[in-house]
C-alpha cells in the first residue's frame, strides 16, 4: 500500500472524536449481546403479603366527584367564581350534558329513554292532582253554596203531613189556680178567659214539626207564651175517627210576674197539646181580628212574637188545636223572688205562700174550637 495513503488513514483515525469510538464500541458490545446465547432478564420484585384491598369511597365527596361528572373549572381567589352548572357542560363537538348522558349510572339503568318515562310519570301525576284538587274544590265550593243558601219558602203541603212551621191561634178557655195561696202567683196570658172577652182572650202559639221518618214526627216550640221546649215526640191518637189527632207531652219551667219587681217559678209544669187532623175549627170569627188586647209586657212580647212568625211565613193549623198548662201543688210549689236591679234572683219571698197539698192543681187551657162565635 502506498505510504500516503497509510498516512492519511491514520490521521482521520486520530482526529475522530471520542464519542465516536465509544459508540462502535456501543456497537459492538450490542451486537455482542444479541447473538449472545443467554439473554439477559430482569428478576422479579416479590411484595410482602397479599394485595391490599382498594378504600371505600367516602359519602361526603363532592357532587361531581360521586356522579362522575366532571370537574368544575378552576378559578382564582382574585376573581369571583364563574356561574357553574353540569347543564352549561359541553361534549368535544358542542352537544350539552355530554357527562350526563355518559354517567355510568344512567347508562346502566336504561339511559335516556328511562329518564324520559320517569319524567312522563311524574308530569301525569303532578298534572292529575291538580286536576283532582280543582274538580273537588269547586265541588266542596258548590256544595257550601247549596247549603249556605235558604231554600225558597214553599207551602207545607209539599212535606209529609203534618211536617211543617205553623202558627197555632187559639183562645185562653180556662184558669185554676189551686196549687198556689195567692191566686195571682199563678197566671194565663192573655189573662182574660173566653168568656170575659172572646176578642181580649186570644193567644198565639208556634210549632214546629218536623219528620225523623216517614210516619214518626217530633214538635218543639221556640215560643209558646215565653215557655220553649225541646223537641217532643207526636203520638197518633184514634187514628181513623173524627177525633183523629196528634198527641204531646212535656215538662217545662213556667215563669209568671204577679206583681212588679217579682218572679214566680212553677218548676215541672206539664205542658201538652192535641193537634186534631179532622176535627174543625171555629176560632177566631171570620170577622175578628187576630191582634189581641193590650196586656202588660206580656201582650207586646206575644204581639212580636206573632210579627216573627209571619216573617218566618208559619202557616196556620188548618185543624182544632187543644193546648193545656197545668202543674201539681207541693212544698215547692211555686218559688217566688224578689229581682235585682240585674235581672237576676234576689231574697226569696215565703211570707203568705203557704204550701198547697199535692193533689191542687194549676192549669191554663187553650184552644180553637167549641166556642159559640
């Protein structure tokens, strides 16, 4: 080989740098070790004991974080937060709840379409209650206004017989006075009998009949001469005859004013009365008026009361009425007081009431029938 070709072969050689021989040498040592019959492994890395099992997830992580969806943007404590909500998240191409449709949990249970019957369904239920509460409001309003509203007065011929408000006039017929010392400790409103005065005799009286079923009625008075009863039940009498007639019985408190200032009380006076249903009547005359003559306070008390009872549109009993007071002498027979300023009971007055034996009687009798006019 020429001798400058040598040269020039070992100066490239000791001008490469070193690196490049370190790299054949690189070269070498991995060709080396491809072709090497053993190939090089890594050793195991044993653990000690089994592996441990993965934390429970704690209750109190964030809503994003247990429904997996999504983390809210950051923000600086220098600006105030931006509005944040998982129906303002967006999927890569724009489309909305992109983390809601993809949530595990709803993929799971049958996705949209599930959700969309859930939301049906509670939609028809919200819509039926509405709709139940207002028909059963207006029904409950209507209701309330049928029995808020008095039915229009009609004639007692379109109840049961004898159901019905009517208007008894009558005429004081009798007085006794036995059961009492003082004579005028008992009294009869109007206090004139028939036969003093058939026109100052007259007394008004109200009863109310009313139907518990079809053949059993009950009365009540809300006033027959300043003496109301609860109401009583009527009984047939000799149904089928001329004296056919309604039956009643009661036991009421009897209150008369013998003097001014004083107040007798007739405790446990029976108060009964006979509504006739064929049996005519003949009082008051055709010709008379129903207006009875002027008597103390009683007179202008009845007087009203019979103004109320044609407001109130009481029909008359078309029949002879029979109506009785009467009450049994006795040791308490009567009570007598002097009354207060207030209307209240004072001292009780025992001088010259003597008590009368129990077999005397006290009575007021009524009725519409049997007089000569």
């Amino acid at each position: 080989m020429p001798s400058n070709l040598v040269a020039s072969r070992d100066f490239a050689q000791s001008n490469l740098p070193r690196h490049s021989t370190n790299g054949s040498k690189r070269e070498r040592s991995r060709a080396s070790s491809t072709h090497s019959p053993k190939t090089a492994r890594l050793s195991i890395i044993e653990e000690d004991g089994d592996i441990p099992p993965l934390p429970t997830k704690a209750h109190h992580r964030p809503f994003h974080r247990r429904w997996n969806l999504g983390e809210p943007p950051r923000f600086s404590f220098e600006t105030p937060p931006p509005r944040y909500s998982v129906w303002d998240t967006t999927g890569p191409k724009g489309e909305k709840l992109s983390d809601v449709r993809n949530n595990k949990h709803i993929a799971r249970r049958g996705g949209w379409r599930r959700i969309c019957v859930i939301a049906l369904l509670v939609i028809a239920v919200i819509v039926g209650l509405a709709v139940g509460l207002a028909i059963g409001l207006r029904k409950q309003n209507s209701s309330s206004n049928s029995q808020d509203t008095p039915l229009p007065s009609t004639s007692n011929t379109t109840k049961p017989f004898p159901a019905g408000s009517y208007t008894l006039t009558t005429y004081l017929s009798t007085i006794q006075t036995d059961c009492t010392s003082q004579t005028q400790d008992w009294s009869c409103f109007p206090y004139h009998t028939y036969s003093e005065s058939p026109s100052q005799a007259l007394a008004n009286f109200t009863l109310i009949i009313a139907a518990e079923s079809d053949n059993t009625f009950t009365v009540s008075n809300n006033n027959p001469l300043s003496v109301p009863f609860d109401p009583t039940p009527l009984i047939l009498l000799d149904a089928g005859t001329e004296d056919e007639r309604y039956h009643f019985s009661t036991v009421v408190d009897k209150i008369t004013p013998p003097s001014l200032g004083v107040q007798c009380y007739f405790n446990g006076t029976v108060l009964e009365g006979s509504l006739y249903t064929k049996k005519a009547q003949n009082y008051p005359p055709s010709s008379s008026t129903t207006t009875s003559a002027a008597a103390p306070a009683a007179a202008s008390s009845a007087a009203s009361a019979s103004q109320s009872d044609s407001r109130n549109d009481f029909q008359p009993w078309p029949y002879a009425v029979d109506i009785r007071q009467s009450v049994r002498g006795g040791q308490t027979v009567p009570q007598c007081f002097k009354m207060r300023s207030d209307s209240e009971k004072g001292d009780r007055i025992v001088d010259g009431i003597t008590p009368q034996p129990a077999n005397s009687m006290c009575s007021c009798e009524y009725k519409n029938f049997g007089s000569s006019g």
